[in-house]
C-alpha cells in the first residue's frame, strides 16, 4: 500500500531543492492523500510551454492554452518521449530524486499495484499557472 510520511518528504527535500535553484525554478513540495509527493514548480526559467512535445491529439489543448496561463500535469512514464530540452533534463532528475527508496512491483496485467507512494509532478496549477521569468 502505497504511504508517502511528513518525515520521508523532509528526508527527501533537500536533494529536491537543490534541483530546483540548480535549474533556477521556484516549486514547493507536499504530500497528498498520505500516499503521493507532490512536487509543483510555481515558477522558473525554463521555458516547460516551449520543451514540451506537443502531439497531433495536444494541438487542439495548446490552442486553448495561452502560454501565460500554461499548466500541466507530467506523465513520469513519459518523461524522456514527451519533453525536451532544459525541461526534460530537470523532469528527468527530479523525479529520480523524488524516487529514492521508492519501489514499484506492480503487475497492470492482473491489476496489481504496489508502490512505495506515488509521485507527482505539477507545472504550474490551475488557479495559479506557472509563471516564467527571464
């Protein structure tokens, strides 16, 4: 059963932070539900609208969202087939940092999920977009 404790995510934030200033970004870090760590960057230099790859299927959602009100909820499975740049280097080491002493034996064939807590990764919110600085 997946359990995420105040205790592990102040063990965890340090190396989470030090992302965060290494790429310039702004986030906060909490956890949801005792069982998912929540990371959602409020604000940086990276350009997350741009890295991005939007797909035939996401052209009707950009259309609709305007750079200034850009928010988005990382898929973590497709992290390396859906961004790139400055975007997809910090995506891809922060949630290597958020994942330290995780564990995932899930098995979808016969719906089974076990997983240490769940992790995930906001850009921006819906009431507050992500807000970037040059």
């Amino acid at each position: 059963m997946a359990y995420m404790s105040q205790e592990r995510k102040r063990a965890l934030a340090p190396a989470i932070k030090k992302i965060l200033t290494k790429y310039g970004l702004k986030g906060s870090l909490s956890v949801d539900n005792h069982s998912s760590l929540v990371l959602t960057v409020k604000q940086g230099v990276i350009d997350f609208y741009e890295d991005l790859i939007w797909t035939d299927q996401d052209a009707m959602y950009r259309n609709r969202q305007p750079k200034d009100k850009f928010e988005v909820s990382v898929n973590q499975y497709y992290i390396k087939d859906h961004w790139k740049g400055k975007g997809k280097e910090f995506l891809s080491e922060v949630y290597t940092a958020m994942s330290v002493g995780n564990h995932d034996n899930s098995d979808t064939m016969t719906d089974y999920f076990d997983v240490g807590w769940y992790i995930d990764i906001k850009i921006g919110k819906w009431d507050a977009p992500y807000n970037m600085v040059k």
